[in-house]
C-alpha cells in the first residue's frame, strides 16, 4: 500500500479497495487487519475468509474496520459462491459495527450494470466528503 501511494502520490486518506470473487476475500482480511489505512471496500461476488474448520467468524485479528465501510454486491443466482456468503459477510461486519450497503443482483458470478452504477455512487458520495 505504502508503494503504490508513493508511486502514485495518492491521497493517504482515500484509498479503497475492490476484489472480485477471491480478490473480495483478500479485501476483507486486509481492511480487518488494517483499518486505519483502507477508507473503504467494495467486495463484488465474494466471500469473507473463514477460520481454518469453518466453524468461527473470521480468524483475523479485528482492529477496528475502515470509516467508510463496505459496499457489498452479489449475484442472487451466483453459481461458484452461493448469495449467502455475501450475506453472512454482510451480517458479521454489521455484528462488528461496521457500516454496511448490500446490494443482491438477479445474475450469477459476475457483474451487473446496475451494479456499476452502485458502486460509482458509492465512491462519488464518499470521496465527495
């Protein structure tokens, strides 16, 4: 993170993340374990990294989560990650405090135009602040 600010002389302040699928994943471990540095995190078609027998929350060491919060977009007819892994990703970070929107798509694994659209709205309100 800190070389790619550097590099592009971004803002410290306003650095987002966005994964799809397994890049969603790695989006919510990193934002968990270093809240102070991501603003936010638009997870697409993903999931939230479990503990190693599935049977806990994430086994990540929670430090707080970013400001910002998450934007949360799946597909209702997601055929490689059902839509319930967004939604327990949804239900634990609401169960943290972090500020959650969810939007469920009638598509599979992919992306959706409206979905597009939520996430520019999403960033234009944020980063309008």
């Amino acid at each position: 993170i800190e070389a790619a600010i550097k590099k592009y002389q971004a803002d410290h302040d306003q650095i987002y993340l966005l994964g799809f699928s397994q890049g969603a994943a790695l989006c919510y471990a990193l934002s968990l374990a270093l809240p102070d540095r991501i603003a936010g995190v638009i997870a697409l078609a993903g999931f939230m990294p479990e503990s190693a027998d599935r049977s806990t929350p994430p086994d990540i060491d929670v430090g707080g989560f970013p400001k910002q919060g998450y934007l949360i977009l799946h597909g209702l007819e997601d055929e490689r990650l059902p839509i319930e892994y967004a939604r327990k990703a949804a239900a634990t970070l609401r169960s943290i405090g972090a500020s959650i929107e969810y939007h469920a798509y009638p598509i599979g694994h992919r992306i959706s135009p409206p979905g597009m659209n939520d996430i520019a709205n999403w960033l234009d309100s944020r980063l309008r602040m």
